[in-house]
C-alpha cells in the first residue's frame, strides 16, 4: 500500500484538532430507517445484504465499491471509511483512524519480522486480541472503523527487499501460523462454529496477494515488475500463507497486489481471484485491490486500452472494492458501455457488506452490542504496555556470546558507555506502519535502569552515518567505560516500503565506528544490531573484541527496557532468527528479480531462503543462542528388568 509519512506537524494538528463522528447505521430511535430488512437482525447476513442493494441507485453502487464509500443518507447509512491499518498496533497510516486529544494513542508494538522470531503462536494470537480491543475502543469513541487491512502475509524471500520487516519472515509455514493466529485474534473468531455466520470484532485482511516482494530495486518498481514464477514455487512458497490464512484463520478479506503474476496483474486475474481465493479456498468476505491498483495497471503498463476495460476486467475477475477512486469513476460507465454487468456489481457489495453485517455496523448503536463497553481506558493499558515489553523480549535473537560476555552483571558494572546511532532511537523503533505510540523507552533510557553512569555517544549523526568526525569521541567514551553497547543498524531511511537495499552492509561509516570501539577497550564488547534484514557482520565475527552479539529487529515502543532486561540477565533470550543472515556476495550474485527458490547449479544460482540456498551463511534460520548451560551424561540401563503383572479382574 502507498504508506504516507506522518510529520511532527500532522502529528500535532492530529491531536489538536477533534475528530469524531459515529459510524453505524440503522438507528433504532429512527423510524424512517429501523424497519428496512437490512436492519432486521433476525434475517440472514445475506439476505440483509442483497436488501440493502436492491434499494441502491447504480450511482450509489459505484461508490460503494471504494474505500472512502459514501453515506446514503435516504436510507440512514453514514459514509464509510474502509482502509484502516493495524500491522502490530492501531495505527493511522490509513485514513480510517484518527487520534486527538481523547485517544492521543496506541500501544505499538514490536514490528511483525521480531514478533515472529520468538515462534510463539500463543504470542501472535494475544498481540492481534490486544490491537482489536484497541481497535474496538477507538470505533466506539468515534476515531475508527472496523475493517483493518493488516496482517502482510507476504514471504521474506530476498534479504533486500524493504518490507520486510512487516512479515513473519522467510518460512511459509512459520508465516502462515503467524497469519492464523493473528487474524484470529483480531477477529476473535475461528475456533469453532460456522464461521460464515459469527459476529466479528474487526475485519483483518491477508495482503499481498501473490509473489510481492520488489518495492523499487535498481529502477524495477513495484508497479511495473513481472514476477515470473514457476508453478511450483508459487504454491510451495508464495500462496501457502494465503491459503491458510482463508482456511483456517477465516480472514475476512484478501488484497491482491501492484505487480503481474506472469504477465497478469494480480488485481485482474479471474484464475487468482475468483478461480482460486474464492472458488479454491472458500474466501467468506470480499476481494480488495492495493491502493490505486487498477490505476496503475491501466496507467503505468497499459494493460488495458480504456479506463472502464481497466474497472471491467477486475471486477469480473472477482476483485470486489477498490483501495483509490477508479471504480467510482468508471464503473458507471463501463456498465452502460455493456462492458460488464450490473449483476457483477450487486455480487461485489454483497461480499462487502456482509462483512460490515458481521462487524455490527448495520445492528445500530455500538455501544449497546458486543464491545460496546469499551472505550478510551482500554487503550494504552498497563496490561498492554506491559505485553509491549514481553513480546519484544521473546522476539530478541541472541547471536553470538562468545566468552560468556553476556549477560552483563549490574554488581560489577558501573559505568557503561552506549554508542552507536541508534543507542537513543526511538521513532526508528516502532518501524512501519506504526500510529502514535503511547510512550517511548530507547536503548539509552532502557539501559540507564540498570547502571549508575552511563555515557552515550552516537559516533554519527545518523544511521546513513556518512560522517566520521564523531567516531573519536565514542572511541574515548569507550576506553573509559566498564562495559560497552555499541547500538547499530538501520532504520527507515534504508529499508521501508518503496526502498530496498541494495547491499546487505551497515550503512556508511558504522563498521569502522564498531571496529575502532572494539579496538580501544581491553574488555568484550555487546553488538546491539536494530534492523529488519539481515547484515554481513563478517567484520563482527572476526574481532574477538566483540562478545555478545544480539539481533533486536524493530522492538517497538518498550524496545529499551526489553533489550536491557535481555542484556543484564533479568531475561533469558529465546528468539530465532527469521532469516538467513548471508554474506555480502550473495547479492552480488543474485538479483532481486529472479524469483526462483531452488538452486540451480547450471546457472550458477545458490538458492534462496534456508530450504533452498546451499551456500555459506553467518547464522542460519532459527539460529539462535540463551543463557541457559546444560550438561548431559550417558545412563545405562540394565540387561534384565522384571515386571510384577497383577490381574485386576
């Protein structure tokens, strides 16, 4: 989706000005509209459904099939907005939330790449309970809708690739029981019953359907790029998460993506949507496009010759509203033209509005329904923020602890140096796709907890780090310090939706800030990495100045206080690494683009992701290390063993 930056600006307008209005319709204190049949809440979703379209205009129709529908104020129905956004918190990079001065926040936590690396489903599902009680509490006051276009359900199948970090990683299997989980958790449905029929908390979404990878790599764009994919890998790689994401999580909703699937866009493909999504796995919700989907591929690769052949061919392909205005604007048109049928149309707003049937929209007052209790107070709990820090905490990947350099010991330790640019990152820390956090705890004020000086000197100004005038004074803060934590890695500025890596180095002058520290102190020191992706840390595993080495990804808004608990031993680390951690040269020799997984040795192609790739790694996927020693011993048994055998009737 097109993420849109939120400044420090917008952030205060945001809270300054009110903002809320309710979001329901047939009022029940209202005569003109309680007794239409799509309020009668004894009749059948469906049935409601299809009453509610027979009484629209196809000018009314058209606008409901976009994200920002329109009210219907003949029959009650209030304007909708339909794209919300809830990947690890409520978050208001979409337009359907907002903060003010009533709910100013919400709890953020740790982005979905470290959530996953602690390979907890149990976790997975409480985060998606907590973010829609969150969600729920916000619609009640006012400030939200019901239908969250999260979770990204996408495979991490190439170490450059930006987005990244708002997937469970480079496993199928281990990102399809992320997706189950958490979509069940946020709908609080799934269990057991039938699921067709059962009352929903939110809506969530599985996106980016299917084999979406490349944001902008060397020029290829996400809106132009072909992913040619063999047959093979896009059902063991890419659909798996997918699939059970409708099967067995009953999301409510599938979004098909900006790229072609061997030549077809994905938003257009009658064998991808209505073939498989609807007709294969049984999808019980509605189809919707990425943001301005069919716009691009109308304007962008000239798929089609006119704007309403554009509208026409995704809707008879099954896709069911528009994240953009294109259908709005020419569906109208294309159905007088005869280029598709009203029928077609009538069918979309049903999977639609059944939907917003089972959230309750159409039942009246929220407030005297299911979660109708819950407002202002149920967000940004102490019982949430607490959860913030334990789902951090779990995800934390320990590398390398070389010499027993961690856990550090605050007995022994009193002055501790922090170096690095993101020793004191906060905003870098609730990655993307993120709202406004309730608080923030850096590494610097996490770690200030435990030691009774602590000295931190960035070495950059920046994590791009093109400036090594600064590295001197972290170097003389080093040689002074008990201890060192050296806080590195990336940040949105390197690797985010629309930017890709190019190179799997730290950026600028980072090794040289790590390797200069290192060589000034005669003690080991504590490599924090806080990235998405994977880093070519040979530099790291060749200076034996470098103890303990931990993998952080984006720890969210209690980030400090985990990765100190981690540090000084109040937590044994227990996360896995996600991802493969390969070497520099693997991108030298791979191009984002080859989509292929297996290894081919004819064509020099090492493989991709641990199932496949057959060349040398730093650490490997589900590598990871604890505090915890063990001793084993070998037992004998004896040749003979008698049994007493007693008849009990």
């Amino acid at each position: 989706m097109k993420n849109h930056f939120l400044f420090p600006l917008l952030f205060s307008l945001l809270l300054a000005t009110p903002h809320s209005t309710q979001q329901y319709a047939c009022n029940k204190n209202d005569p003109n509209t309680s007794s239409f049949s799509f309020c009668n809440t004894s009749l059948s979703y469906t049935d409601r459904a299809k009453d509610l379209v027979s009484r629209l205009t196809l000018q009314e129709k058209v606008q409901q099939l976009v994200n920002k529908a329109t009210g219907i104020s003949r029959l009650g129905v209030p304007a909708y907005e339909w794209w919300s956004e809830a990947l690890h918190g409520v978050s208001n990079t979409g337009p359907g939330v907002h903060f003010n001065a009533t709910v100013p926040a919400a709890t953020s936590f740790p982005a979905v790449i470290l959530s996953a690396a602690s390979f907890n489903a149990s976790l997975w599902y409480e985060l998606g309970r907590i973010v829609s009680t969150e969600a729920r509490a916000m619609y009640n006051a006012g400030l939200a809708g019901l239908t969250y276009w999260s979770p990204n359900v996408n495979v991490f199948r190439d170490p450059r690739w930006g987005r990244g970090q708002e997937t469970p990683g480079e496993d199928p299997l281990v990102v399809s029981k992320y997706a189950v989980n958490y979509v069940r958790g946020l709908q609080e449905v799934g269990q057991e019953g039938n699921f067709s029929n059962e009352k929903l908390k939110v809506s969530t979404c599985c996106k980016h359907y299917t084999a979406y990878d490349v944001d902008n790599w060397k020029g290829v764009d996400r809106f132009h790029f072909d992913a040619k994919v063999t047959l093979q890998d896009l059902e063991d790689t890419f659909q798996p998460p997918f699939k059970r994401c409708v099967e067995e999580g009953h999301v409510t909703s599938v979004m098909c993506s900006y790229n072609r699937v061997n030549g077809v866009p994905t938003c257009a493909d009658p064998n991808l949507l209505q073939g498989v999504i609807r007709g294969q796995w049984g999808l019980d919700g509605y189809i919707v496009s990425d943001c301005d989907s069919i716009e691009v591929y109308y304007n962008s690769i000239h798929y089609t010759a006119t704007p309403e052949d554009a509208v026409a061919l995704a809707l008879k392909a099954g896709l069911n509203m528009n994240c953009g205005d294109y259908l709005g604007k020419y569906t109208e048109n294309a159905v007088n033209l005869k280029k598709v049928e009203e029928s077609v149309v009538d069918q979309a707003l049903i999977y639609n509005y059944i939907v917003l049937m089972r959230l309750g929209f159409f039942d009246g007052d929220p407030k005297l329904l299911p979660f109708g209790k819950l407002g202002p107070s149920d967000i940004c709990t102490n019982d949430h923020q607490l959860f913030a820090v334990e789902a951090a905490k779990q995800g934390i990947v320990l590398l390398d602890n070389n010499n027993g350099a961690l856990p550090l010991s605050r007995n022994t330790i009193k002055n501790l140096a922090i170096i690095g640019p993101n020793g004191n990152a906060t905003g870098a820390m609730i990655s993307i796709y993120a709202g406004v956090p309730c608080r923030y705890t850096s590494p610097l004020q996490g770690l200030q907890k435990y030691v009774p000086t602590v000295t931190y000197e960035p070495g950059c100004s920046n994590v791009g780090c093109s400036d090594a005038s600064q590295i001197e004074a972290a170097v003389k803060a080093a040689a002074a310090a008990d201890a060192v934590v050296l806080v590195v890695g990336l940040d949105q500025s390197i690797e985010r939706e629309g930017v890709d890596r190019v190179n799997l180095t730290l950026p600028g002058f980072q090794e040289k800030l790590v390797m200069d520290v290192a060589n000034a102190t005669n003690r080991s020191i504590v490599l924090v990495i806080m990235s998405a992706s994977p880093i070519d840390v040979s530099f790291a595993k060749k200076n034996s100045k470098i103890g303990g080495v931990l993998w952080v990804g984006y720890p969210g808004q209690a980030g400090g206080d985990a990765i100190a608990q981690v540090i000084f031993g109040d937590y044994n680390p227990g996360g896995r690494s996600p991802f493969t951690w390969y070497p520099q040269e693997y991108v030298d020799q791979v191009p984002m683009t080859d989509m292929n997984m297996r290894a081919n040795a004819t064509r020099n192609f090492p493989g991709r992701t641990y199932r496949f790739y057959n060349g040398k790694s730093f650490y490997e996927f589900g590598h990871g290390l604890s505090y915890s020693t063990f001793s084993k011993s070998i037992i004998s048994a004896p040749s003979n063993v008698s049994i007493k055998v007693t008849s009990l009737s």
